[in-house]
C-alpha cells in the first residue's frame, strides 16, 4: 500500500483547505464554521478557474502556479480584509475531511482498477491522462485523434492539477483524487447541514453529521426493502410486490446478505439510472456528476450566506453574488447538467431571502422597496381586494428582479466558461416525456422516500404556524387533492412532490426569516428537480430515452436533500431543554399554563420527542443496511457475480494498491509491456488501432491507459460527434489495415499516425496484419502478442498510386 501517496495527497488537500479558509469567513461569518466546510471547494474553484483559462495558453505548471498564485492573492486579500476563521471549527473541520479521505482510500485500496467494466472508468482515466500530456486546452481526444474532447473535463482538469501539485502518477492519482472528491463532498455536507441545524436550534454536530451520513454513506429504500421482504412470509412479500408493482423485492430463494448486489438499489425506475453518492464512489468512476458534487454544496452554501446576509451588507452580498457567478462558470466545464441547478438555486435565494433584491442597489438608483399608499391617518388606502393585488405585484416585482439578477450571472458565467461552450460541447435538445416512461409511485417512494420521511414532519411543523389562516388550509387541502388527481392522470412524480413544493413555496413566502427557511428551500429546489425531469429530457445519444437525464438529475437532488435532511433529522433529535420551543414546554409544565394544559402539553412534548428519534433511528438504520451490506461484500468477495455476462471479471485484490493499472499486467500479461512502452512516449502521437465498438469491453487500451490518440476509440463518440462522423472513421480506423497499401499510406498520413498497434484485437478483426509493403513503416517493437509499427516519415510522401500497385 502506497502509504506515502496518500499521505502527500492528504498533506497538500488540507493545505488548499487552509488557504481557502480566511475567503470562506470572508464570504461567510455569519456561518457558525465561518464557511470551515466550503473553504477546499473555494480554492479549488479559484485554483481550477485560474489554470483553465491560463491552460488555453499554456497547461501544465505555468497554469498551475498561476492557479495558485491567484488563490494565495485571494487569502491574503481576506486576511487583510480582517476575515478570521474560527480556529476550532477548521480543525473539527479538517478532522472529518481526513477521515472521509482514508475511509474512501481504504475502499479504493481493495478495488483500484480501471477496467472497462460496469462503468465509464475508461473515460475518466483516458481524460486524466490526456491532460497530464497536454500542453494546451482544450485536451486532445484520446479517441478521436486530431480533434479536441467534446465532454465536461473540468473536474478530470482538477485531478490533472492535483496530480502535479502532489507529483503524483495518473496510475495513483486516479483513486486518490476520487479520496478526495469523496471527502471534499462529505465536508461541505456537513458544514451546511451543521448551518441548517444550528439555526433551526438543534445540535450543529449532530446535523452536520447526518448530513454527511446521507451524501456519503446512505442508500435509497430498495435494499432495506429487499431483507424486509426475505424475512416476511413468502406469501406476504410476493403480494405486496405484486400489489404495488414491484420488482425484484419477492422472497422466493432469495437471501438478503448472501445474494447481496449493490448494483440493483441504481436501476429502480424503469428505464433510468438513479444513482445514490455511495453507490458511484463504491463503482470507483471519476465521473463529472460525482467531481461536480462539491462545487453544487458550495454554490448552495454561499446562497444561504446571501440568505442570511442583512440587506444593508451591499458589498458582501455582491461578493457572494459573484463568487457563485464564478462557481456556475466552472460547474458548467466540470458537470454542465449542473449549471441550470446553480442558477435556479441562485433565483430561489435571491426571490425568497428577507433582503428583496432591488435592494441590491442603491435608493439613489431605485434600490428602495416601494413604500404602501396610506392616507393621513396613517392607514392603507387599499382594500382587501387592492391589498392582494398589491402583494400579488410585489412578488412579481421581487420574483422579475431576482431573475433579472441571475440572468446577469449566467451571462457572465458564460463568459467564464466560454472557451468551453466554443471547443467541447457537444448540441443537445429537448423532449417530452412520453407518458409511458414517467416514473411509477412505487419507485419515486423507493428511490426518494428516505428523503420524505425526513421533510414531512419538518414541513408540517412549519405549517402549524400558519394553519389559522384560512388561506394556508384551502392551499393544503387543493394541494392534496391536486396531487392525487395528477397520480390517477398519470402524473405520479407531480402528484407526489407537487403539494410537498406548494406546502414550501407557501412557507417561505409566510416567514423567509425562520430557521428552517432555507432547509425548506433546499427540498424546494430538489422537488422541482425531480418533478422536472418526468416531464422532460434531454434528447442525446448518451443513453436511451431519458435514461442520462434522470441519471445526471437524481444525483444533484440527493445532494441537495442531504443537508436539508440532516438539518431536520437533528431537530427530531434534539432534546427538550435545548431550544426555544423546549424550553416553553418545561414553562408550560412548571405552571405557566393551568396545571393539566401544561401537563399535557409536556406529554404531547415528550411523546413528539420519542416519536421522532425512533423516526430518526428508523431512517438511519433502514439507509445503513445497503452500506453495511455493499462494505462487507466490497471486502470480502469477488465482484464478478455482479454482473455474471460482463466481457470482463477482475476480481479484487488480496494486496491492497491503490494502482489503477496493476490489473492490466495481472489480467493482460500479453500487452502489459506494450501499453507500458506506449504510456513512455512523449507528447500526443497517434496510434492506429482497431476501433473500439465495444464500449464496455478490452478495447483501445492502447490510448486509453496512455492518453495517447487513436483514430477511432470507444463507441461513445457516437454520444458526442454523431453517428456519420463516427462511423466515417471506424471506416478509416479499418482501412488502415485492411485497404491497399496506397490507401492505407494516405490515411496514416491524413491522421499523422506515428504508431501501428496490431495486438490480440487487431488480430481478431482483422486476421494476419503486415504493413510490410506499406512505404515508410517498420517494425519498432515485438511484445508478447503485440507488434508496434512506426511510421518514420509521413507515410504519405510520395506513396504508390493504384495504378501503379496494379
């Protein structure tokens, strides 16, 4: 075990940890951690957005030390400002960083391979390696040589950086930068749900540690629901399973800890992917929805300082305003599915922090909020009707200069991410769902249930408050039947989440100054996430239907819920003595109110307590049975009964390594030593190589684990440049071998092919492969079962022409 890497990888992630501490309480003081939990995502944004734009000149260590140059500026600039961290927080802080970091290193230790299998490893190493090779951005695409990449690379641009800063090989800073983003995650969670927690006066820790659990180690329903079934009678379970729609919950045969797969809690909506944060980090993927993760927490966390910014702090909340435009930027190169959910999120804070945002500007140029029309006396000239109207136009008024603000921002954080949008994005448009491809009740409940079990007694107790107005009852009782009639139309996400959204709306509106605003605007912004996406998709060739739309949006709302469900599992939890409302309930039962209300009063108190820790016990254990289970059989058996079809099996090793590639040299001794050899190369060559029609198979290993170019790589390029383009050049990809030698000559030149791979591949596709008679190619070296061909000159200089060959 490579202990020494890891120990450099964590040295240098807490020292960007400490650098970004004094702008986090800068941006942050009203934050109980002073913005402890935010401080790595905020230098990695300055550092990561600094290098991308320098890295268009030149990548490599100039943009890194400009990265770092500009985050050093910045610290010292807060500092100066008279911005302090709370020292004993950024330790608490640090503390839960590390442990998160090793617990993730220790899981990688045991599974570091890249293989093609069961995820999209290729893809992160390939652009990981890409980067490290590149001397400029945008990266050239190891799989479509020539031609820049058409993905979101930001995150893989960020573990490039680190990898340099930590000079650390891609071979092991792979699995350490999935350490890391894994525990940069798990830290901003626990830094805003301990914000969230702490306003609405419960415990900090103990919501900041629920919200770590749900974004770092909790699980949907399905498997919690799966050993419930195995224990049920047999005839119980399978009429319950039938009743609802379920599948795959029936407990013939099954036994809940020896037939444990970790790979069914991911595909519980039909025809979708639903991923949970522990599922992809226990899968080992560098996948842009994961690496974006913490830069969503982070944009969230600066919108809850907005929130609770005064409105007189103008320059403070331009800050914060400006940091986030410089967040969605970024997110959009790291994760670009994310950058609509930072900008929403922004208009949500904007429209519903106490400050209105025309105060953002001066009275002097209309910041001023419009005073009510009154009379003499001093009384509102308005009646009833003309007072609706007026409130009516006010919340227009807010709402209209709130977007107006974020669409300032998106503008400018495409002007950050611009290069992006000119070089590596790839068109997309969008469709409606088809009716018969909504998400069905039982699954949304499965996937989000842990979730609402959560937020509905929170939101209830809000709405108790308010119940006396005759508004708040008709709003509840057409929001409940509105919901189940959208359920009996078809809707089942819009009748399940939709009154849940009003029930909110309707809170913050009544009261954006309770401690439990912005945990309730959080289940907001996720809840239209989720009704959203039934609704629509993005039509693209990734996957079929809205498969990857669903995907890439389920894994944003379960990092938006997790804070929030921390924030108010904690005030479940807490104890009677420890709030405002605890306290009026001790008052009550001394006296303060006639002895049998207040002795009542003190029941329905105690019993409201043991109810909801059972509810919170209930939830942590029923979440916890996936991770004890998937932890257990994670180190303990092979993982190729997880998908007994798969081309590929490499089961995990004894020996724990965090060497990403020392599967190839166990599994595939035959080419080892030539992809080793092409790995050493220098620059970008390009290697000519059968094409990689199997997108989950042993294919383009050549490029792939080198970063090298190939002329036609992995079928996702389907996903990126289209079909035609695609197939144009696995149609030259096989003319290489198998065309004329003046044909072949042509396209080794038109590619500025530098080697030939010809492997067990090559040769299963293509038969006997020579190339001895094209001109200006030999042989450069013989391996095991690979011959390597160079091209020592342009291939095309003067080749034969058919004519001359007949």
């Amino acid at each position: 075990m490579e202990w020494g890497l890891v120990a450099r990888w964590l040295v240098v992630s807490l020292g960007l940890f400490a650098a970004g501490l004094p702008v986090a309480a800068a941006l942050t003081p009203r934050l109980p951690d002073r913005g402890a939990g935010i401080a790595l995502p905020l230098s990695l944004l300055v550092v990561g957005s600094v290098a991308y734009w320098v890295g268009h000149l030149a990548f490599g260590p100039i943009a890194l030390g400009a990265g770092l140059l500009a985050l050093a500026g910045a610290s010292a600039l807060a500092h100066r400002l008279g911005a302090r961290p709370h020292g004993r927080r950024a330790v608490e802080t640090a503390l839960v960083f590390a442990v998160a970091f090793l617990f993730l290193v220790a899981v990688r230790a045991v599974d570091p391979a890249v293989h093609a299998t069961m995820g999209e490893k290729f893809l992160d190493f390939s652009l990981l390696r890409a980067l490290l090779r590149t001397e400029a951005l945008p990266p050239l695409d190891p799989w479509f040589a020539g031609e820049p990449v058409r993905y979101y690379y930001g995150g893989h641009l960020l573990a490039a950086l680190l990898a340099r800063l930590t000079d650390i090989e891609a071979r092991f800073a792979y699995n350490l930068a999935l350490a890391g983003f894994y525990a940069t995650l798990v830290t901003a969670a626990y830094g805003l749900a301990g914000a969230l927690g702490d306003a609405r006066g419960a415990s900090r820790r103990t919501a900041g540690a629920l919200g770590a659990f749900f974004v770092g180690f909790a699980s949907n329903l399905y498997t919690p629901l799966r050993v419930l079934g195995a224990f049920l009678p047999e005839s119980v379970a399978e009429a319950g399973a039938v009743l609802v729609g379920v599948r795959g919950f029936e407990a013939a045969g099954y036994r809940p800890v020896a037939d444990f797969t970790y790979w069914g809690a991911s595909r519980v909506v039909p025809g979708t992917i639903n991923e949970f944060p522990l599922f992809a980090w226990l899968n080992g993927d560098l996948h842009a929805h994961m690496t974006s993760a913490p830069f969503l927490l982070l944009a969230a966390t600066l919108c809850y300082a907005y929130f609770r910014t005064p409105a007189a702090a103008h320059p403070r909340r331009w800050a914060l305003l400006a940091v986030l435009a410089l967040d969605a930027g970024f997110v959009a190169v790291v994760n670009t599915w994310s950058l609509p959910t930072v900008l929403g999120l922004t208009w949500l804070a904007l429209a519903f922090a106490p400050a209105s945002p025309a105060t953002l500007l001066p009275r002097t140029l209309g910041g001023a909020p419009r005073p009510d029309r009154r009379d003499s006396a001093g009384d509102s000239v308005e009646g009833s009707r003309g007072r609706r109207v007026a409130r009516l136009g006010r919340e227009l008024r807010r709402d209209g200069s709130a977007l107006a603000v974020v669409v300032a921002l998106a503008l400018i954080a495409l002007l950050v991410s611009l290069p992006f949008w000119t070089t590596s994005a790839s068109a997309r448009s969008v469709a409606l769902v088809p009716p018969g491809d909504r998400s069905p009740m039982y699954a949304l409940l499965v996937v989000h249930g842990g979730f609402l079990a959560a937020f509905v007694p929170l939101l209830a107790r809000r709405t108790r408050a308010v119940a006396g107005d005759p508004r708040a009852r008709r709003l509840a009782w057409g929001a409940a039947a509105g919901g189940i009639a959208l359920w009996l139309l078809g809707f089942a996400a819009l009748g399940l989440l939709l009154p849940l959204a009003l029930c909110a709306w309707w809170l913050l509106r009544a009261d954006p100054d309770d401690g439990t605003a912005f945990a309730t605007l959080l289940i907001l912004a996720a809840a239209g996430l989720v009704m959203l996406v039934d609704l629509v998709y993005v039509r693209e060739r990734a996957g079929p239907g809205r498969m990857n739309t669903v995907f890439k949006t389920y894994a944003q709302v379960w990092v938006l819920w997790s804070p929030a469900a921390g924030a108010a599992l904690a005030g479940l939890a807490r104890s009677p003595g420890s709030t405002p409302v605890g306290a009026s309930f001790r008052r009550a039962a001394r006296g303060s109110f006639p002895g049998r209300i207040g002795a009542r009063a003190s029941r329905e108190r105690g019993s409201g307590l043991t109810a909801g820790r059972v509810l919170v016990a209930a939830l942590v254990l029923s979440m916890s049975v996936y991770g004890a289970l998937a932890l257990t059989d994670h180190f303990t058996a092979n993982p190729g009964r997880y998908d007994a079809e798969a081309a590929e099996v490499y089961p995990r090793t004894d020996d724990p390594t965090l060497d990403a590639l020392a599967f190839v040299e166990t599994y595939h001794p035959d080419e080892y030593e030539a992809i080793r050899w092409l790995g050493a190369r220098e620059g970008r060559p390009v290697v000519a190589a059968a094409p990689g029609l199997d997108s989950y198979g042993w294919t383009n290993a050549e490029t792939t684990l080198t970063g090298l170019q190939t002329v036609a790589g992995w079928r996702h390029e389907v996903g990126y440049r289209g079909p035609e383009a695609y197939s144009a050049r696995v149609e030259d990809a096989d003319l290489i071998f198998t065309g004329t030698p003046a044909q072949r000559a042509r396209l080794l030149d038109r590619y500025d092919v530098r080697y030939v791979y010809v492997g067990p591949n090559e040769r299963e596709r293509y038969g006997t492969v020579s190339f001895e008679d094209v001109p200006g190619v030999h042989v450069e070296r013989r391996f095991e079962d690979v011959t390597i061909y160079e091209v020592e000159r342009s291939a095309g200089d003067d080749p034969p022409s058919d004519a001359e060959e007949r």
